[in-house]
C-alpha cells in the first residue's frame, strides 16, 4: 500500500482523473453491442484471476487485458462480444481480482485507490462502491469492488488485510461494523 499525500488535493479532481485514465483506455462500447450468440468459449477466468483457455493458463498478459475489454455481463452470465459475435465464457467468482491499492489525502478525507490484474483503476466512492459477502459454510468473507459496466473485482486477501489495518468501528442498525473511509462514505468490511 501506499500513501501518496499531494498536499490534499481536490477529491472531484482525482475521480476525474481516474475516469479520464479509463476513458483514454479507449474500452469499446459493449453496452451497445447485441449481436446474437454463437455459442460457448472454452474459456474460464479463475477465482485467482487466472484466465484459463481449454483448461491452459493464458500467460500473455497483454492477451488477458484484451480479453477484458470486450466482457461483458447480463444477468448472471459472462460474455466477450464484438459488433458481430457474443460468446459465453465461465466465471468462478469475478471477473477481476484486485491486487493493489493506495491512499490519496483529499481535501475532503481520505481516498483508497485500487488497481486489478487487469490494470483498471478505481477509487473507492459511491461509484465503485465496496461490500463483503460471508461464506456460508466457512463465514470466511470475499470482499469485491464495482470496477466498470456491472463486472466487479474480487479484493486480494493481501489487500483486504490492509484495509483491516486502516479500519475504524461504527455502529450501523445496533451492530458494530469495522470498516473504512473513502470519498467521504464508510465502507462496512463486516460485523464484529
């Protein structure tokens, strides 16, 4: 993690950055494209964030971010589109694992920044909200990000560690909620 103080800059001047930063990325308009389906993908993007293509690791890096740029989710199924194909792929979790983040003071607090395998950045706002889901069986939590478009990132267990280490307890309905403070909203990691 790192904490980059700029002499507290304008929280709105960093969200625009940011967004002008993945807007120069230039991502193609899969929102509007419909094209009919052409079947399933041999492809599975791993809970790790591991793509997987015929069950082989992709170890082209620049591949995977291709890739990327044209998923896209309806309901609760996965697809890589262009104008003219729509082919289902697997997700076991999400389809971005979130691998680094850092701190920017704002004039108007704190600013957790964070960055997935897929080199998209977001900051932590009303936008790209956080939240925790607890495993049934286990209670172990999966904390994810909204990245972009309705697709979210699951956050590293590193990182989520050092969100813990910034959090502070609030109570929210009766329960005491560890969380932490981004873009002026409290961010609940779970009850304690």
């Amino acid at each position: 993690m790192s904490n980059e103080n700029d002499d507290n800059p304008n929280l709105n001047n960093i969200l625009s950055e940011i967004n002008k930063a993945q807007a120069s990325n230039k991502l193609p308009p899969v929102e509007q494209w419909n094209p009919d389906f052409c079947g399933e993908m041999e492809l599975v993007i791993k809970r790790d964030g591991t793509w997987h293509y015929q069950n082989s690791p992709i170890g082209r890096q620049r591949l995977v971010k291709l890739f990327s740029t044209v998923l896209k989710k309806e309901d609760d199924n996965y697809f890589l589109v262009t104008p003219v194909e729509k082919l289902g792929i697997k997700v076991e979790d999400a389809p971005f694992l979130v691998l680094k983040m850092s701190l920017k003071n704002t004039d108007q607090g704190q600013v957790i920044i964070f960055t997935d395998n897929c080199d998209n950045t977001v900051a932590l706002s009303e936008d790209n909200p956080l939240w925790v889901e607890q495993d049934a069986k286990t209670g172990e939590p999966s904390p994810y990000i909204m990245i972009r478009r309705n697709l979210h990132a699951l956050i590293h267990r590193n990182v989520f560690y050092q969100l813990v280490e910034l959090a502070e307890e609030r109570i929210i309905d009766d329960k005491k909620h560890l969380g932490v403070i981004s873009a002026g909203e409290f961010y609940s990691l779970g009850t304690i």
